[in-house]
C-alpha cells in the first residue's frame, strides 16, 4: 500500500480532494496539484512533481564534455541558448577560456532573443488560460519572428546546441540582420497590442490582481529569483549582480513591481522584454558585418578529399550548406584557439594529416575538453531567473558531478503556499504566471 | 567586508564549525562540520553576513573512493552580492545531517530532492518524500553505486494492488 501524501493523511473528513493534473491543459508539461477543497475554496495544496524527470544529472556523468552539450538544450525548451550559455561558462570558468569579443555579442544576441521569446510564451499561454485567446496568437506570432533569427542561424527552433565551449559554432547568416530587424519591429507591435488588450481589461485584472501575492521576504525564503522576485521590488538581476559576457557595457533597466501579486510579474515580463529588445538593438550595431570570405575559385569536398591523397590541398574549399558559418577562415574570430575546447575546422580535417590527428584528439574518448580537477559555481540569467550550473570535475573526460539549479524548482515550491486560502479558478493564473519549465523542473 | 576580512569574521563567529576554507576557481568554499550544518547556516543567514538567500543545495557522491557524501549548499547575499559556497561530509554508510526546514522554506523541496537521489536523511525534515522519482523506487539514481540505465520493476496499477 502506497503511503499517503501529506495532503490526503491531514485532510478533514468532510472536504473533498481533487487531483488537478498531471494531465491537464492548463499544467504546462505535467505536473499535479492536489487540492483540499470546501466547495471552490482550497484549503491546502500539494504539488507532485517529476513527471518529466529524465535523469539529466545521471546522464551528463556518462557523457564527454562535448556531448552533453545537447541535453542542456532540453532543460528550458523555450529558451535553449540561455541553458548552452550556463553550462558552457561554467566550463570556461573551470578552464580559464577567454572568448573572443564577436561570439561574446553573438551569445548576448542569442540570450536575449531567448529571454523575449521565453517571457512571450509564458504570457502567451498565461493570458489563453485566462481566457484571452487573441493575446496568444499575437504572441505565437511574434515568437516565430523571433526563432526566425534564430532558426537562420543555428539551424534549429529550440535544440540548437549551437553555444560552444569557447566560442559558438558558426558565424552568424548574412540575411541576420534583416531579420533581426523585422523580428524587434514585429515584437514590439505586438508588445503594444497587447498592452492595449491586457493592461486594463477588467477581466484579466479581476484573474491576476491581488492574487497570487508574495511578500519579498517569502521570495527570497523560497530562493525565488528572475522575473517572479523583481515582481515583488527586489531589482536582483544576475546581468546587473554578476555582470557576465559584455552586459556591463549595454545600458538596461531592470523592472520591478510592487506587490508580487501575477499582475505584476505580467507586466515585469512585459516591461522587461522591451528593455530587451533595447538590447538587442545595441549589440546588433556593435556586431560588425562579417567579412566576406576571400574570392577565388573553390573546390567541392569531394574532390578536396580526392586530391589531398595526392598532395597537400592549397584550394578553398566549399564546405557542406549545413556547416555554413564555421569556414576555417571564420572560426578564429568565434572560437577560442587556446586551449583545444573547440571542434577543428573541417576543412583541415578532411584533407591533412595533422588536422585528422587534432579531430581524432578532441572527440576519442579520454582526450577533448577536460577541465582541472576541482569545482565551481557559474551562474547566468535565464528566462525565469538564475540558470546555475555547479560542476565537479575530476579532471578526465566526463564531469563527476554537474547539478542545474533550475529557477522555476524554487518557484514551483512556493505554489502550494500562493494558492492556499483562494478559490480553485486562481490556481491557473497564478501558475500561469510562474512560467513552469517542465524540462527544466523536473530535470 | 572584503574576503579576508569576512572569512575571518566567519570563523570568529562559528568557532569550530568551521574545518577550512578553500578557493576554488575564484569561488570561496567554507567546510563545515556535519553536526554544525544548521547552527552554521542559521548564523550566517542574520547579520553581518545576511547570506538570506539559499541558492541550491546539492549532494555529491565520493562513496566509493573517500567512502563519503558530500553535501553542497550555496548561499548568496543580496545586501552585500556575493555568493558563497559551503560543504559537509558525512559517512556514506548512514548519511545523516540536519534539516534546514525553517530557515529557508525552498529547502523542504531542495532536501527532499537530495534524499530522493542520494538518499541522505534529513534529520527533522518533517515530510520527506521521494521528489522526483515515485513512491516505491528502488534506490537512489544519482548514487555512483546506480548503473546508468538500470531499469525499475513495475509497479502494479493502482486497482490490482
């Protein structure tokens, strides 16, 4: 006989116990919260979760520093680049990498394309469960723009994996900028329909103000960070705290609301997406234009392959559409040469002896990316707050240890308190507006 | 307070708590006795030191090798932005160590996760309870004892059971 819950062992004769989710629309990937209720009123809560555990930590011990790279992609699926960008500085950090300056704006870039396309999901999904069907469709619509650049460049909408250890994996596609362009006019369209749709319609204040409420200190007991602590007047912000990449060097503004109630961790993401769409504008005018690849005749791999049989190829090659971005002419600005973290251009792999010998050496096993002995903490700012990596290294090929510290694992905790007390229809907007990552909470 | 004089206004405070302080990548990292977890973090949690936020709490498995479990608890004060980072060991036969419930409420969660996957008991945890994993697992998945992909036995329905 399975033990009882905590719930269910305290729970007056007389109320009734209802079980909302795993399976239900409005839990956001799967997670269950059981509910004590007299009529519509919920007298205490308890959550469940680990529906979508899939043993990240267990399987990242099993896994080459560079392999693992792709299961950090579906940590926090709506903003991947965001959990490539942790992990990978936590490596640097352990391995003393200093970055070149073009991939460190390309990593902002990506970032912030992550944390507007995170914060509209969340609204997205949170003003459909309140009703508010259009606000969604605006905000999908504004998200695709956004992955357009993305999808240009990585080659992926969500498991991009294209954050490296030393760098990123290709220089950005020529149309960037263009897109980029479309995508921040779109967003900010969108942004003021929105506004104009949410901010004072009756309906919506009735759902998300005044519930919900937090006190700053219960945020900070919780370990609450992101959005959802700003909500309550605590302007922490790892960009501003911890300044990492060049966010030192980009002028921003860290919103924060008053009463930590769902109203004001809508209109904190609202506001916050806006100071980030400033930033994107900054660091497309400090990315300069690629320079473009030498002229001259180019050779097919094939062929390149055929004659360095022969001899030494001297020829430019052309490389496969896929690997567009990562010319060996490129890579220097994006990735760091020193030490071997990155993958060795392709070009030189194919056709010489040495370049065989430098690829063999970074992916056999016991050989590649293998920080000193020893651990650390590295933190970033993700969509729903700080994305924390602690690694413990043994100086061989696969970490002995790596733990997430999720954002949304602090904030799912604090559910059961929020909604005790309210009636059942608060529990959606007030879990709508914590933007629960199921990848990412249950791990 | 600059590092030194905080470290040595750590150890002035928590006496013999306190077994070494070591630096790691440019991370502080205190080493705490076992039994001294709570009473520790309890004073580093007021002021001076205002550490009011617990960043995450984890575990870390030399069972094999030290025949110990380390616990990882990270800290971070808002008042004065810094971070820092504290360990215990305690014996991997019976891993035992205080419970943090009452200081900081995200701690109830963080443990039980612990002792979901590591199986350190919480002494004065008052529900721990599997997290992650279900009721009826069998033992615990990120213990370096656990091979990688061992599969669970079934678990009857909850109508045949």
């Amino acid at each position: 006989m399975e033990a009882l819950t905590r719930i269910q062992s305290r729970a007056r004769p007389e109320s009734m116990l209802l079980n909302m989710g795993p399976s239900h629309p409005a839990m956001h990937g799967t997670l269950r919260i059981m509910l004590e209720l007299d009529g519509e009123k919920i007298l205490n809560a308890e959550c469940e979760i680990g529906y979508l555990h899939r043993g990240f930590e267990k399987t990242c011990e099993n896994k080459t520093w560079f392999n693992l790279l792709i299961y950090t992609d579906r940590l926090n699926y709506v903003s991947p680049l965001i959990n490539n960008l942790g992990y990978v500085m936590t490596v640097e950090k352990m391995m003393g990498v200093a970055v070149p300056e073009r991939a460190q704006l390309i990593r902002v870039l990506m970032s912030e394309l992550s944390r507007v396309s995170d914060h509209l999901t969340c609204l997205a999904a949170m003003a459909m469960e309140n009703g508010a069907f259009t606000v969604f469709l605006y905000m999908m619509k504004a998200r695709e723009y956004l992955w357009d650049v993305i999808e240009f460049t990585t080659g992926a909408r969500m498991t991009t994996s294209y954050i490296r250890v030393g760098g990123v994996r290709a220089d950005l596609h020529p149309g960037w900028r263009d897109a980029l362009g479309t995508a921040v006019r779109e967003t900010r369209r969108v942004l003021k329909d929105v506004s104009g749709l949410l901010d004072k319609n009756s309906i919506f204040l009735g759902r998300t103000r005044g519930v919900g409420t937090i006190s700053k200190e219960d945020a900070l007991s919780y370990g609450w960070t992101g959005p959802c602590l700003r909500s309550t007047g605590v302007p922490y912000d790892v960009r501003k705290a911890q300044p990492y990449l060049v966010y030192d060097r980009l002028s921003f503004e860290v919103p924060v609301g008053e009463r930590g109630d769902n109203y004001d961790r809508y209109s904190v993401r609202m506001r916050e997406m806006e100071q980030s769409l400033r930033l994107l504008e900054q660091v497309a005018a400090l990315i300069p234009d690629a320079a473009p690849l030498p002229a001259g005749p180019m050779i097919e791999p094939a062929e390149a392959i055929r004659r360095s049989r022969r001899e030494r190829t001297v020829e430019r090659i052309r490389l496969s559409p896929n690997l567009e971005g990562s010319e060996k002419d490129r890579l220097g600005g994006l990735t760091a040469a020193v030490p071997p973290v990155s993958v060795p251009s392709k070009e030189d792999t194919y056709t010489s002896m040495e370049g065989l010998i430098s690829h063999f050496l970074f992916f056999m096993s016991g050989k590649g990316i293998r920080p000193p002995k020893g651990d650390a903490y590295f933190s970033v700012e993700g969509g729903n707050g700080e994305v924390g990596f602690y690694i413990v290294s043994d100086g061989t090929d696969r970490p002995y240890r790596l733990h997430l510290r999720a954002p949304c694992f602090h904030i799912v905790s604090a559910l059961e308190q929020l909604v005790s007390g309210r009636l059942i229809a608060d529990v959606i907007p007030t879990f709508g507006s914590m933007n629960m990552i199921g990848g990412e909470l249950d791990r | 307070m600059g590092q030194e004089t905080l470290i040595e206004a750590i150890r002035k405070t928590l006496g013999p708590a306190v077994e070494g302080v070591a630096d790691s990548f440019g991370d502080t990292v205190l080493i705490l006795r076992a039994d001294a977890v709570r009473p520790a973090l309890a004073a580093l949690r007021e002021p001076p030191f205002d550490y009011a936020v617990l960043l995450d709490l984890t575990c870390v498995d030399f069972a094999a090798a030290e025949g110990r479990f380390e616990l990882v608890y990270h800290l971070y004060s808002m008042a004065r932005n810094v971070r820092l980072r504290l360990k215990a060991s305690v014996p991997s036969a019976d891993p035992a160590v205080a419970s943090l419930v009452g200081l900081w409420k995200n701690a109830e969660w963080l443990e039980r996760e612990v002792f979901d996957m590591f199986g350190v008991r919480f002494d004065g945890h008052p529900y721990l309870r599997r997290l992650l994993t279900y009721e009826g697992f069998e033992g615990h998945p990120l213990r370096k004892s656990y091979p990688w992909r061992l599969e669970q036995p079934r678990i009857p329905l909850k109508d045949e059971a």
